[in-house]
C-alpha cells in the first residue's frame, strides 16, 4: 500500500555521503557501528540510505550514496562524517516493503509506477529506512524497510 502526504524526521543524525562500493559501503556502517560504541552514544532510531546514483567504474559498481544514523545526542564526528541536528523529509510518499531486499526492487517498482500513473513528480532520491534488519541470514525474510520519495507539490 502507498501512502501519500507522509513525514520523515530524524534528530542528531550522523550522515556520510560519498561515491563507494558495496564492500566500502559495509565498511563505512563498520566504522560508524565502533564510533557510536566508542562515544557512549546510543543509536536512537533506524539507520536511513538513499542513493543518488550508480556508475560503472572499471568494472565495479560505484554508488552515490548517503547514510543516515539517529543518535541519541549532538556529538563531534569523525573526519569524513557530518553531524545533522535534524533531518526532515516531508509531502513524501510510502511505501513498505516486507521480505527479501532481493524482491526489494518489485517496491520499488510499484512506488514508481504509482508515481508515474498519478503524475506525481519526484523531488528527492529514495530513502530505504530499515525498521527491522535481519539479525542473521536465516532471518532475512523478516526484513522490514520503509521507502519514502519527496514529490512536489506543484500542479502543472
């Protein structure tokens, strides 16, 4: 089911942004994982991605992405990283999508088709917000993400 008129807010988020590969993507939530155990920080919230594009580099698959991670106060980040004290994404449409990521791109579809059926125009990437992540691969049908999308609020 899609929703419409949705918000998205997180506080004291910490955000890194850059083009990596999946491997350097899995990294990176490593390192960001140590740093919020190390500072005495308590994740507040589910960890947010959205990928603003996808390129083919010498054979590898670079992402354009950017992750998101609630915590539970304002912190000094290490270099590379970007403290937020809000992130508020709103006129957002929704979809959920329940089950394996490898069926994760039929939501997505769905999401888009709707979109295009309605004439709604997109105004943001898409934010995959992990509500429930597998605990192990056993589980990874019990997988829980919400997908949200700005669009504009112009009628043309």
């Amino acid at each position: 089911m899609i929703e419409l008129n949705q918000t998205y807010e997180m506080n004291n988020v910490i955000s890194y942004r850059a083009k990596m590969t999946q491997q350097e993507m899995n990294d990176t939530m490593n390192r960001l994982g140590a740093f919020i155990k190390d500072s005495g920080l308590t994740k507040n919230g589910c960890v947010t991605t959205t990928t603003f594009s996808v390129e083919n580099v010498s054979g590898a698959q670079l992402m354009d992405i950017e992750i998101l991670c609630p915590v539970d106060k304002a912190c000094n980040v290490p270099q590379g990283f970007t403290f937020k004290p809000k992130f508020r994404l709103t006129n957002a449409a929704k979809i959920t999508h329940k089950g394996s990521p490898a069926n994760m791109q039929n939501s997505v579809n769905e999401l888009v088709g709707y979109l295009n059926q309605n004439k709604l125009t997109p105004i943001t990437s898409l934010y995959n917000v992990t509500v429930n992540e597998p605990k192990s691969p056993a589980d990874i049908d019990g997988m829980v993400v919400d997908m949200y999308i700005g669009v504009s609020n112009n009628i043309l």
